[in-house]
C-alpha cells in the first residue's frame, strides 16, 4: 500500500505513506467521477461534504474521495496534481519515508 489515512497529529485526518516513494513518483490516481450539480446534490447522510469538494476548470465541482479528500494544505508541500489527457494525479515532488503516525 503505498499511502493510506490515519488521524494526524497536526489536524483531523491526513494520508500518509505506507512505503517509500521516491520523487516523481505516481502516488494515486484522482476519481473525479462523482460530479456535484444541483440536480446530483451532495449527501450528508453518506458521508459527502462542501469541505470535500474540489473545484476544477468551467464550474465542474466533484467530489474528492479517500485517500485524495485527505491530502492536507501545507507551505512546504510534498505532492502535486498533474492533469494528463483529462486524468488528475498526484505525483511526489520530493523522496518521501514511509511515516510512523
């Protein structure tokens, strides 16, 4: 398994790594198959929520779904998205050591 989400020490929940990955490495594949509309609204009572949402290009809104919805903001961020032919991933930008949350 190469990352996997586990509450963190620093806020709520994060995704971490379950082995070494060295930089320029494809972690995961974003699924940007659950589009938000107001006519396919989000569900509170499965777990979707605005906070789990992510907003692209031309008003598409979709949700973001585990491990993905937990890729936590930093100023020295780790990862990066890269989107190829449509397809969203999420690439390593440094060598990163499996953690021991």
């Amino acid at each position: 398994m190469k990352v996997y989400v586990d509450f963190s020490r620093i806020h709520g929940k994060g995704v971490f790594t379950g082995i070494d990955i060295e930089k320029e490495t494809r972690i995961l594949i974003i699924n940007d198959s659950r589009i938000v509309t107001d006519d396919n609204p989000l569900h509170t009572e499965k777990g979707e929520f605005e906070h789990h949402l992510d907003y692209l290009e031309n008003r598409k809104v979709v949700l973001l779904w585990e491990p993905e919805r937990y890729i936590n903001h930093s100023c020295d961020p780790n990862v990066y998205v890269k989107t190829i032919a449509d397809e969203r991933y999420v690439y390593a930008m440094k060598t990163l050591k499996l953690e021991k949350n």
